[in-house]
C-alpha cells in the first residue's frame, strides 16, 4: 500500500518588490533543486501567495524563503484554514 504525502500550505509576502509568477517561479526552483513544491497563488500587485508542498520539505522551504526576503507568514494543512488565519480572506 502506498501511503499519501502529507499536505502543506505555506503562506507568504514578498517584502522587495513583486515579480511576476514565472520569475518568482524561477528564483525558487534554483535555490530549490529536487525539493517538490508548487505554488498554488500569487498577487502580483500585493506580494500574498501560497505554496503547496510535502510535509517534510516545510523546513527547508521556509529557510529558503527567509534568506531571500520573503516573510512567512503561515503554515497550514489546509487551504481555507490558511487563508483564514494569515491571509484574511
């Protein structure tokens, strides 16, 4: 029996400047290579997205996103849980 990755949703705000999805696409997978994720969205006009990703990849997705100034502002297992408590949605 395969077991299923466990989900998480990581909640985020650019704090310099916003790029586009496929730029910020790009800057990720480079600092990323072989860790799986995917970024669910982004505002382009705010810097707020989420990124989806496996539960043992949380960690080092977020010291990555810290060292490139980018504010964490949530974990969650769920997206509307994640939208409620960090993104006011």
């Amino acid at each position: 029996m395969i077991k299923r990755i466990k989900r998480r949703y990581i909640a985020f705000k650019i704090i310099d400047g916003f790029p586009t999805k496929k730029n910020l696409i790009r800057c990720i997978e480079s600092g990323l290579r072989g860790i799986k994720f995917q970024i669910i969205e982004y505002d382009e006009h705010t810097g707020h997205g989420i990124i989806r990703c496996g539960h043992k990849s949380v960690r080092i997705i977020i010291d990555f996103l810290n060292s490139v100034s980018i504010t964490v502002k949530g974990i969650s297992g769920t997206i509307k849980t994640l939208r409620r408590k960090f993104l006011n949605i």
